[in-house]
C-alpha cells in the first residue's frame, strides 16, 4: 500500500468513527513531519494521562501509573514551546476541539441508530435527555475540579507536590535511597542507644518451657521500681496524672476482679454493661449533656444520656467525625466531606480525616491568642462540611478555643461541632465551678453536637478508657458498626474494636466512684494553683515567654532569643521529660498531681538551664531534640515522614 493511500485510509476511518475534527488535523498534520511528531506527542499525552488517571487492575498498569503521569506533564510542556517558540511545529485544533467533536461525532451515530428503531418524536426526546446528561456530567466535573482547587491552599500544594517529587526520586534514583538509608541508620544507632538498655534481656522466640509466676512477678516488681521513679519524682510533663498509692491499687483491684470480662458479652459480665452506661451518665451529666430539654425530670434524663466508651482520646474524635460523615452525607447527598479544624487540633483529627477520606481544611490560629481564628473558619465553610472540630483545650499551648463562637457558625450553616476536651474534660468543669476564668466550652453552648472526654487523664482512671459524648441518640447511632448480613450472626458494635477489656472499663468507674466530685474539686484546685504560679514564675525568667493564657493545666514557653530546645535538651539531662512543639517553636509542662508536688524544683531548674543557655550565646551546639528539629524544619515533609517512620521501626524493635 503507497504511502498517500495509506494516510486517506487513517483520514477517512478517522473522520467516519472517531471525529472530523481529528480527521482534518490528521489530514493536515501528515504532509509536515515537524506537524506528525506534534499529533503524536498530542495523542500520547491524552493516552498517558487516560492510563494515569484510569484504576489499576494489573500490577503492570499500578506500576506504569507513575510513569504515565510524567510522560503526560512532559507532553504538555513539549505542547506549551511549541506553541510559543516553535510556531512552525505548532499545530491548530487541540484536545479540548478533539473530545467536543468526537463527542459530536458519537451523538450523531446515536441518533441514527435511535432514529431507524424508535419512532421519531421518542428518539428526539431521549437524545434531548441524552445531551442534557453529558452536560450535566461535564459541569459537574468542572464544578468538582474548580472546588477542589479553589480550597487547596498554596501551602497544601506545595506539601503535595514536594511529597510527589520526593516518592518519585526515591522510587527511581538509587542515589537518593542510598542516603536516606545513611540518615536512617544513624537515626535509629542513636534512638537504640538512648532509648533501649544495652543490656537488657530480649527474648524474640516464645520460651520452650513457662516461667514460674513467681519469678515473673519478681521481674514485674524490678522493672516497674526502676521505670516509676522518673514520674513518681514529678520529673514528667502529663503521662501519670495521679499516682497516688492508694488510688493505683484500688484500679489493680478492679482489673483484677474482671480481669477477664469482655463488654462484647453484656450477658455474661451485665456489671461491666453497667459500669460504662453509668461512667457515660457521669460524664455526660459533667458537660451538662443530660439537662437538655429533660426540664429537671430524672426519667428523662437518664434517657437522654447519651455517649458510648472508647479505648481513648483518638478512638473518640475517630467515632465523633465517622458519626458526622454518615449524618451528613447520606442525608445531604455529599461525596466530598470536609472538616475544618485550627492547626493546633490534636493529631487524632488528622487520623480520622485519612482513615475516612474526608478532606481535612486547616485553618490558622489568632496570632497572640492561640486560639482558632474564627474569621478563617467562616471563609472556609462550603456546602460540603460536615463538621468543625474545636479544642478545650489545645494540646500545644492548652488554651480554650471559642466554642460559642464557633457553635454560632455551625447552626448558621447546619453543620456539628466537635469539642475535644479530652485533656480539660475532668478539669474545667469543676475548675468552672469553683471560680476560675473558664470561657463556656460544654453542651450549654449552642450548636455543640459531640464531646470528647479522656478518663484515663485527670478522670485518674487506667490508660485506655476515653467517652464520646453526643447531643441526641440519631448522631450517636452513626458511628454504631453494623453487618446483618454476616454468616457468623447478626453483628454490631458501637466502637471499632470488637472485643475490649472489660477490666478498664470496671478501674474507670471506680476511680470516678472513689474521686467523687469533692475528690475531684480539691485535686483540680491545687492543678489550676500550681499552673498559675508556674505560669507566673516562667514568665518572670530573663529570656522566657508565654505563648497563650494559661487558663488550665499547660504551661507554654518559647524564646526570641536562643533556640528554646537548647533549654528542653538541658531540662532532660537533669532528669526531666517535657514536650518539645513546632510550629511555632516551644516547650510545654502538662501539670499533674505529681507535679504540684515537685513544682518549685522545675522552676528552679528551669531557671538554671536558661542561664547556662543565655551564658553560651549562640556558640551552644545542638543535640537531642534541638538538632533534630532543627534538622526537620530545614527538610520537607517526604523526608521528615521517612525519619519518623525510622523512629517507630526502631521503638517496636525488641
């Protein structure tokens, strides 16, 4: 076949089936071999990008993807010179006229078929149906599109991006993964050697034959001697909140007794049924929960309470944002969820958007206060948020959002609020009580819709019992697991886990019955006391300041004129164990029980460590926390995500 014959055949194949439009380029393009190379980095730029955006179904395809997605960026930047430097390589249609024309091209063939089966005024109406179809479909694609770029901030893109590049490099260049390694490596030698005993006795294969429980308990009884006495001597920031003798072995007691129970059986272990139902009672009747249009009746308010128990303050906001996502979406329609919470909320937020795929806006803090700027919460409000999430307080600088503000803003536009008082739930509400400077933050306010309040913090209960809290049993529902349809039975659980140790659940109520709320009131007096005198005492050391008003239980410091982790590294080799933070950079104390009693030492030695710092001037060399973040505010996210990965392989190694 001669070489014209051949291009007629592709023309006019081309025009019959797939568009004109395409077929005149065609026609075109083939006399010029400068035009043809245009068409055919035209053509596979639209294929690439097809087979970058289509789901992978073999392996080949999963591992094409990647290279598909630079081979179409590459067509388009080949397609951008051409048509500004290379004007005689440039070509006339592009792929916006190829798809309307082959679109055309489709309707056409369409509506003859249609038009010699169906009656003619049938056909002209499904084919009016059919037109109107595709351009619904194609606005709301742009719609899609245009939304999802309009909320994606320079920053947000900029992580992307950066994060993309870096897979990319490490996936294809054998350079950079040969240096990561080396980061790597030394990372971990030094975290083994700070955080693991040298000497210590590992055992990676189970034991051929049983210890006796004797010899068991006797090395239970040495190493918990040896690993209590840092937080026994209040030398801890948060962590062991109470550690008071004879409260720790009253929680021994109660997990003993049920030491085996498991509330996924509320038939064989009904106490424990009723440990929780009541804990939840207790908590909900704290924020206030249970008074909501009960009018005083003790019936009604017993129905009204309304939460359920979880292993923990992140299991919490997991459930409130999952009960929020099945509300909303299913009775809005929504398919893009979005949360919008400060960039000071608590990691948890983060892991609930990811597991539940909703998208996570953040929005900044109020520069001097800390607090959630409310402003920002406003401009980024969209018809698909389903829920703002707020803190009472903040885990970085422990301030108290305003949540009567932000309840304003969530009834306006019908959508929940979530409060995490997990750190502040068994604190401010009796600190309100008694006098103290406690903004409103419970379900007095207005458009609250859930709360998250930890147990096993200032409740003084054993880690692992947290209690969601919601305003009506229809939102509670929505986070209920529920599979009819299982061979095993009918299935349900209110929470993630299926089976849970029934043993915390009996230590959580009966640290709360013990605690009482006069047990409670005196302890968060003498925290909310020692918060403001240490707060007071920081605040007078030369080169210190606060960030934030402390109103709780956190004491947040930085400095403008050293590097604060300096003071935190110096703090550590006395022996004590603070928070570092970034973003801004800072230290914070948690007070605790442990730390009222222990109070004017930190501040002495906190004082000393300042003044050795100030004395060294700059020329102080960075090690532990300072070179470290020192190191991950100079890096990219990618990397930075590759160390803390190595940190955790290292802390799970035996």
């Amino acid at each position: 076949m001669s070489s014209a014959l051949f291009k007629q055949n592709v023309v006019e194949l081309t025009r019959e089936y797939i568009s004109p439009a395409l077929a005149s380029h065609f026609e075109w393009s083939m006399d010029s071999p400068a035009h043809t190379i245009t068409t055919i980095v035209l053509l596979l730029t639209a294929l690439t990008a097809a087979l970058a955006a289509a789901p992978p179904r073999q392996r080949v395809m999963r591992d094409f993807r990647g290279v598909a997605r630079v081979l179409s960026a590459l067509g388009m930047v080949y397609r951008f010179v051409t048509v500004m430097y290379l004007p005689s390589y440039a070509i006339e249609h592009d792929l916006f006229d190829y798809t309307i024309s082959a679109l055309q091209s489709f309707y056409t063939t369409l509506e003859f078929y249609t038009s010699l089966h169906l009656p003619a005024k049938l056909s002209s109406a499904l084919m009016t149906c059919f037109r109107d179809l595709v351009g619904l479909a194609i606005l709301r694609m742009i719609y899609t599109y245009l939304q999802s770029y309009r909320r994606t901030t320079f920053k947000e893109w900029k992580v992307t991006t950066t994060d993309r590049v870096f897979r990319l490099l490490k996936a294809n260049l054998s350079v950079v993964r040969a240096e990561l390694q080396k980061e790597e490596d030394k990372m971990e030698k030094s975290l083994t050697e700070e955080l693991k005993d040298a000497k210590r006795k590992r055992t990676i294969v189970l034991p051929r034959k049983g210890r006796a429980a004797k010899t068991l308990m006797a090395d239970f009884a040495k190493r918990g001697k040896a690993e209590n006495k840092k937080w026994e001597d209040g030398l801890v920031s948060g962590a062991v909140y109470c550690g008071e003798k004879e409260h720790t072995e009253l929680l021994s007691a109660a997990y003993a007794a049920f030491s085996l129970a498991n509330p996924l059986h509320p038939d064989i272990w009904p106490s424990v049924n009723q440990f929780e139902a009541e804990i939840v009672s207790m908590c909900c009747n704290m924020m206030n929960g249970q008074m909501n249009g009960t009018k005083g009746d003790l019936s009604k308010v017993l129905d009204a309470v309304c939460g359920c128990i979880s292993s923990g303050g992140t299991e919490s906001i997991f459930l409130a944002t999952k009960a929020h996502r099945e509300l909303y979406c299913k009775s809005r329609g929504i398919k893009h969820p979005e949360v919008i919470s400060c960039v000071t909320a608590h990691a948890a937020i983060d892991k609930a958007c990811e597991i539940l795929n909703i998208r996570h806006v953040r929005v900044p803090y109020k520069p001097n206060s800390y607090k959630i700027d409310v402003d920002a919460v406003k401009a980024a409000m969209s018809s698909d948020t389903i829920m703002i999430y707020s803190s009472a307080p903040t885990f970085p600088q422990g301030v108290i959002d305003d949540i009567p503000a932000l309840g304003k803003i969530a009834l306006e536009h019908d959508v929940g609020l979530h409060v995490d008082c997990c750190l502040g739930g068994f604190v401010l509400p009796f600190a309100k009580k008694q006098g103290y400077d406690i903004p409103e933050f419970d379900f007095t306010v207005p458009g609250v819709t859930t709360m998250s309040c930890d147990t096993h913090k200032y409740g003084y209960a054993s880690k692992g019992t947290s209690v969601v809290m919601y305003h009506d049993k229809e939102l509670r529902r929505c986070q209920y697991f529920c599979y009819p349809e299982w061979t095993g039975g009918l299935y349900v659980t209110p929470t993630l886990a299926g089976s849970r140790p029934g043993a915390l659940s009996a230590a959580c109520w009966a640290s709360m019955m013990a605690m009482g709320e006069e047990g409670y009131t005196e302890r968060v007096i003498d925290i909310m006391d020692t918060t403001q005198w240490i707060a007071e005492m920081v605040n007078n050391i030369e080169g210190l300041y606060l960030l934030g008003d402390p109103k709780s239980m956190i004491v947040c410091f930085d400095s403008k004129q050293f590097n604060i982790y300096r003071v935190g590294d110096k703090m550590a080799k006395k022996g004590w164990s603070l928070n570092s933070l970034q973003k801004p950079s800072c230290i914070h104390m948690c007070v605790t029980l442990r730390t009222v009693e222990h109070s004017e030492k930190f501040v002495d030695d906190l004082t000393e460590c300042v003044e050795e710092v100030l004395e060294e001037g700059n020329d102080g060399k960075l090690t532990g926390n300072a070179a470290v973040y020192g190191m991950s505010g100079s890096m990219p996210p990618g990397p930075v995500n590759e160390l803390l990965c190595c940190y955790t392989d290292t802390i799970l190694k035996a």
